[in-house]
C-alpha cells in the first residue's frame, strides 16, 4: 500500500506535518490535568492549550506552504463557513478528547489531516495516552509509532471489539443498542483515537453518531490506507467544499469491508 511515488510537494507537506505535531507533544503532555477550561457556546469545552497548539503548528506549517488554507476548530472567526479553494489544505484538531485533557484521563490526541482538492490524504495524530505519533494515508502506508499496522481482518465475533460513541439523538438510540448487543465496545472519549486505533488494528471497527469532520479528517487516510473504509451514514462528507464550525453531526462507521457492512446493517443501513 505504500509503493507507489507521490509527488514531492504531498511528501514535504507530510513530513512538516509529523514535526509540527511531535513539536507540541511536550505541551500536551506538560498542561494534562492542569489547564483550565472555558465553555463554548455549543456546551464543548476548550482550553488555552488547544488555542496554543493551534497557532503553534499553523505557525510552522504557514511559514513553509504560504499558499496552503488552514482551518482548525479553535482558531479563527468561522461565524461563516469558509469556502476551500486552496489545492492543499490543513484541518486540525488540537486536542480530540479536550474533557479527557482537562480532567485528566488519557485517552486524547493532536489530530492534522493534510488535504488535496478536499480529500484527506495523510493524518498525523500524537496519542497522548501512548505517547506515540500515528500517522499515514494512502501511498505512505500506516505507522504506529515506527511499526508498520494494518486494519485487522480476523473474522467477527462477540470478543470483537468496537470503539463506540453513544448517541445523543433518541432516534438513533435503536441502532445503537443493536451495535452494543452484538460486539464488546470501548468509549475512550475520542472520535480520532477510536479511528485511528481501526487503522493500527487496535480496534476491529468503530461507529460514532455524534463527530464533526474536524474529529475524522486526520484519521481517514490512515484507515484507507491500512486496507479499511469508512462509510458516512447521514449523506457524503468529503471532498471538503467548506469548512463550517457549525456543521451538523456525523453519522459513520468504520473497518474493514466485513465490519463496515455488519454495522451498517446493525444500524439500520444495510
């Protein structure tokens, strides 16, 4: 999956995009449990670190690719949506699981996705709980950390292990139940981390009724790229035509094609 030339401007970026996340581990780390928090109008949490880790990697990435669009969930005045018009574009969420970070329980992550015309093509994610970068797309492969993982194709079973987002519409509540009754399922706090551990076979399939594009950007190219899919239940999401902190929630599941179709049909979307 990883033998095919990609062009040089898709590989410097990806190589910028691995510094600038390892770059702001240490203030993850150093600010976990620590810093405080504020309260958006949505009810989500944020905190000065996320703002931080936000101007520090779109710093280093806009010094290096001018011409490049930058969107991040907690920088900037989005009160409109912002057309994508850049060939290459960043979306970024500095801290997936900011309750996590906040409260001081582990499972969070800085999550980059690099993108082409509006699709993912590379993530690079810093897993905060095993202080490990994930990164990867199609062309690249999927690393964990310096180890070479793919998404996991061992035949389903009630051991099966699904990362799980419960959801907060009472009509999705039936699906739900179907997912929960049919597979073992961890809620780790983090859409990005669920998807990515799909992606390193940590996981053998995810389904989250409650992500915005900012929590899976990063993390889609290295499920592709690992041999799995993930399929969007509300209607298409990509390519990104415009980047809207106001978007509505996300409906997707995700793993190889055996799991994808298994959840679909748990969930009503055969």
């Amino acid at each position: 999956m990883s033998a095919r030339k990609l062009p040089s401007e898709v590989t410097r970026r990806a190589e910028a995009a691995r510094r600038a996340v390892l770059a702001q581990a240490p203030l993850l780390h150093r600010e976990f449990g620590r810093a405080k928090s504020q309260w958006k109008s949505d009810g989500s949490r944020v905190t000065a670190v996320d703002v931080a880790i936000s101007e520090g990697i779109f710093h280093e990435l806009g010094v290096q690719f001018p011409d490049d669009q930058f969107f991040s969930e907690e920088l900037g005045d989005f009160s409109r949506p912002i057309p994508v018009t850049a060939r290459f574009s960043w979306v970024l969420d500095p801290i997936d699981g900011t309750n996590n970070f906040a409260l001081g329980l582990p499972h969070c992550a800085i999550a980059l996705a690099l993108l082409e015309q509006g699709e993912p093509i590379f993530g690079a994610i810093y897993d905060h709980s095993r202080r490990v970068l994930m990164h990867g797309g199609p062309g690249f492969g999927v690393h964990d950390g310096s180890r070479a993982v793919q998404v996991g194709t061992a035949p389903f079973t009630r051991e099966t292990i699904v990362g799980f987002h419960s959801p907060a519409e009472p009509a999705l509540l039936p699906a739900a139940s179907a997912i929960v009754s049919a597979f073992k399922v961890r809620a780790l706090g983090s859409a990005t981390l669920h998807l990515a551990y799909v992606a390193a076979g940590l996981l053998d399939g995810c389904v989250d009724f409650n992500v915005k594009i900012w929590d899976l950007a990063a993390a889609i190219p290295l499920v592709e790229a690992g041999g799995g899919e993930v399929h969007f239940l509300n209607g298409p999401q990509l390519p990104l035509n415009r980047f809207d902190l106001h978007m509505g929630r996300i409906v997707y599941v995700a793993g190889g094609p055996a799991m994808c179709s298994r959840l679909r049909e748990l969930a009503g979307c055969p």
